[in-house]
C-alpha cells in the first residue's frame, strides 16, 4: 500500500484500492486467517458488491488475495460466512470451504435477496457457486448475511439469518437443504434499525470451565450515538432455538461510532473467538475523506466473557498478536497531575501509527482528562468522569469533521472503576481505539487529523491522579 495516504491505516486491514463495508467468510484452516470482504474492485464508494479475498498469518499483516465470489445472474454477492466441510457432508470433497452469501438482485418489482452458496478445493483461492442455488428464497424485503456453523452436540448445521428485525434459525445435514427451526427477536434488545450480519458462538466465561452462547447483533440504524452499531446476547442454545438471559437489556459491543458487522472466525485455533468489525458507520461510510479506498477493519478481538453481579457481558481484548507489530517502545516515567500536564513528544516522527498503554491511579479528582492532539491544534478528547462513571471520547475537534453532520460526536462507555484504570489506545492514522481494563469496555472511533497527534495533554479537577505508567510503542 502507498504510504503517501495521509490516512490509510499502517496495522489495520484495507483494500488496496476500492471500497470495502463488513468482513465475510472469515475462517482459519492450515495457520492462514482468510478474511473477505464487502468490496466493489471498480470504485471507492458502494456499489458491485463482490467478496474480496486476503489472508494473513498473525491477524495483522494482510496479503490481498484477489476478488473470490463475483456477482452473477442471481445478482451482487451480499454478506455471508464460510465453514470447513471437514466430514464432506455436502459432498464437494473433504475439507471444502463452503461459502454462504447473499444473492441481492434489484429487479423492477424491488429488491430480492436469497441465500446461495460456493465452494472452494483450493483452501479458499477460488470458488464455484453451486448449481442449484439460489439455496433459500423468500418474499421478505430483507433477508440476507447468512452464518454458518457446526453445532456438534446435534451434528447437524445451523444457519443464521437477518430476517428484518429479526434473527432467523435454521438447520441443515448436508448444508444444501436448510428447514426453519426458531426465530429471535421480538422484544429482545433494541431495534432502531434492521437487524443484520448475526453470528452466534460459544463463548468462555473466565473464571470458570463454563461457556455460554452469544448472539451478535449488528443492527442499523439505531446504535447509541447514531447510526450503525452491534449489540449482543448472552444465553443458552439447543441447536434450534436460542433463549436470551436477559431479555430487558441491551448489550453493546463497542461503545465508539465505528465498530458495525462484527462477525467472529470460523474454526479459529486454541478454542479462540476472535471477532472482526468493519470500522466505519454507514451515517457516513461513503464520505469519509479518502478516496483511493474507503474504510478499514478493525483491530482483531479475542472474545470471552466476564461477569458483574449476576450478568455477563463481553470483554474484547485485542488479539495478542498486535504486540508482535510493537517496534520501538518509550517509557514515560511516572508523573502526578494537578492541574496540568503535557507529554510534549509521544514519539518522535510516529507516523501517526502506535499505542500507548496507560495505568492510572486517581488522588481525589473528579476528572481526569487527557487529549491527543497535534500541532494543529486538532484534538481528539478523552476523559473518564469519576462521578458518573463513564469513559469518554469527543472527537468533534479531531481534524476534518464536517463531511457529514453525523461525524462529529461524543461517545460514552459505563466504567466500573476509576480508582485504577488500565487503557490501551490504538492509534492508526485514522482511527483511535481505546481498551480499557483489558476489553471491559471498547471505544472505535475514526478521526482525520491535518497531521498525526504526538502530544498528550492531561489535567484534573480539585484533586489528583498519578500515571503510575505510560508507555508508547510504534507499530509497525
Ligand atoms: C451490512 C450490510 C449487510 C449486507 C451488506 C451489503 O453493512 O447492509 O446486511 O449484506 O451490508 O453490502
């Protein structure tokens, strides 16, 4: 990728050239990630929706691939997944890559979207669609982003569907004839919007050799601060029906603007769940100052969950291969805030390309505020209100904002605890996201700066906070 792009990510997976919206397909299999994706090869903005294809062995390094799935007669190849066929139950050979996409075709009497399916004897390089397809028709406007997956203690494959505002199950022996088992939806959650791209997985409780089921919601419009966003269910599944704990809530999986389609791989190593977002919001996808591509995915996140009270929620924590990008590491040492405080350099020349990891221990203050902000004067502003309990990022003056009136934006994330904090902020060109206890809470939000942030300024009210560490890492 060209490095003369003031804002194409250095760490996060784009398109060479071409727009991009929610990752597809993803599965692991012989130590290669692949990853799809929504992609138009003919142009930066929506449009001719095809499955672009890269791999990559560490989560961070992408290898573009080429495009796998192209539109066809049925129509534009929509969101889907991908399974290992490893007991050749659909009879394209053992250890096929089967792909489920949608078939979006606009015709005069409106849209039409089926389910049709693909698959691959070359690990994923390339792909023959079926001959029977399209697999599953209906009349619903709105019927697409089909998830695959194995569910062993029924032998026997699930499918999920967005059907509206409502997710769908169904079941299959042979991943060709699919019968209907359950619907979820009605008086679940939050419905602003449509509901869209569902994964449901198996997810470790820490603490505990329990695990529990979770459905992914990505739904819009409707997120918490406008536009698209993925809420998430915690449960039990019978291979059919899915039960939701707690049915008045509404869970989010990331608390920023720019975390929409997450889905989770297929078949991933160790027992991981690693989930994928695409990081933009389609308030304003389209627009976004780039134009020899549009959007990134965000960083990788290993999924497990945590329990506060008598709930669980997810913690996302950025897959552990990110560490392997750090190349130069500077330790500020450790410093008291009163009033103010400026970490003039960050580090030097950064490329607007690192992560700084911070423990913080308060004194009595109310706020403790810090901003990243460049010579410009552009600034993206994060503090966590002690009162409130709540961590926040105000990227209004972060740079170019004023392409769509939806960019500029405050965002909130609930907090535990703010007597010691432990965040992590990733920076990458154009975008910031904040980890905060290891995953508790997530923040995603892109930013355009005339020139990267290399300062820090901090301050406080009333009384103290100590940074007892704060370490900056270039990633590479
Ligand atoms: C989600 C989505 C999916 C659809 C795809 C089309 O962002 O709307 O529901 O399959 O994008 O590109």
């Amino acid at each position: 990728s060209s490095n003369r792009e003031t804002y194409r990510p250095v760490y996060h997976h784009t398109p060479v050239y071409g727009w991009m919206n929610d990752p597809n397909g993803m599965f692991y299999k012989d130590g290669v990630y692949h990853l799809y994706f929504q992609y138009n090869p003919y142009g930066s903005m929506w449009a001719n929706m095809t499955w672009g294809h890269s791999t990559s062995t560490d989560l961070t390094h992408w290898t573009y691939e080429g495009t796998a799935i192209v539109p066809d007669a049925w129509g534009a190849i929509f969101s889907g997944s991908c399974v290992v066929d490893k007991d050749n139950t659909a009879g394209f050979g053992k250890g096929a890559v089967v792909a489920f996409y949608t078939s979006a075709k606009s015709t005069p009497w409106g849209d039409v979207q089926s389910q049709s399916m693909a698959y691959s004897l070359d690990n994923g390089k390339t792909f023959i669609k079926y001959e029977h397809n399209p697999i599953l028709t209906s009349t619903e406007r709105d019927f697409r982003d089909p998830k695959v997956f194995w569910y062993a203690p029924g032998k026997h494959w699930v499918m999920m569907l967005a059907v509206g505002q409502e997710m769908q199950i169904y079941s299959s022996g042979n991943l060709k004839e699919w019968k209907k088992e359950s619907s979820f939806g009605a008086m679940q959650g939050t419905h602003g919007g449509v509901w869209e791209c569902p994964d449901l997985v198996e997810v470790a409780v820490e603490g505990s050799k329990e695990k529990k089921w979770v459905l992914i919601c990505n739904l819009n419009p409707g997120g918490p601060f406008g536009g698209s966003a993925a809420q998430y269910f915690v449960g039990s599944f019978d291979g059919k029906k899915f039960v939701n704990e707690s049915p008045t809530q509404t869970k989010w999986l990331d608390w920023g603007k720019d975390n929409y389609a997450t889905v989770t791989w297929s078949n991933a190593p160790a027992g991981r769940c690693i989930a994928l977002g695409w990081m933009s919001n389609w308030q304003y996808a389209n627009n976004v100052p780039t134009t020899q591509y549009r959007s990134a995915n965000t960083l990788a996140r290993d999924l497990t969950l945590y329990r506060v009270g008598g709930e669980l929620y997810l913690k996302s924590k950025p897959s552990p291969e990110i560490k392997k990008a750090r190349a130069e590491e500077k330790k500020i040492p450790t410093f008291e805030v009163k009033g103010n405080y400026e970490v003039a350099s960050l580090l030097a020349d950064n490329k607007g390309a690192y992560e700084i990891e911070m423990t913080i221990e308060n004194k009595g203050t109310s706020k403790i505020d810090f901003s990243l902000m460049n010579e410009k004067g552009e600034k993206v502003a994060m503090y966590y209100d002690v009162v409130r309990k709540q961590f926040v990022m105000d990227r209004s003056a972060s740079g170019i904002v004023g392409f769509s009136r939806d960019f500029p934006a405050v965002t909130v994330a609930p907090v535990r605890n703010t007597d010691q904090i432990h965040l992590r902020l990733f920076i990458d060109r154009s975008s910031v996201e904040a980890f905060g206890e290891e995953g508790e809470y997530v923040m995603t939000n892109l930013v355009f700066p005339a020139e990267p942030y290399n300062r820090m300024v901090f301050s406080s009210d009333k009384g103290s906070y100590i940074v007892k560490s704060m370490n900056v890492y270039r990633l590479q």
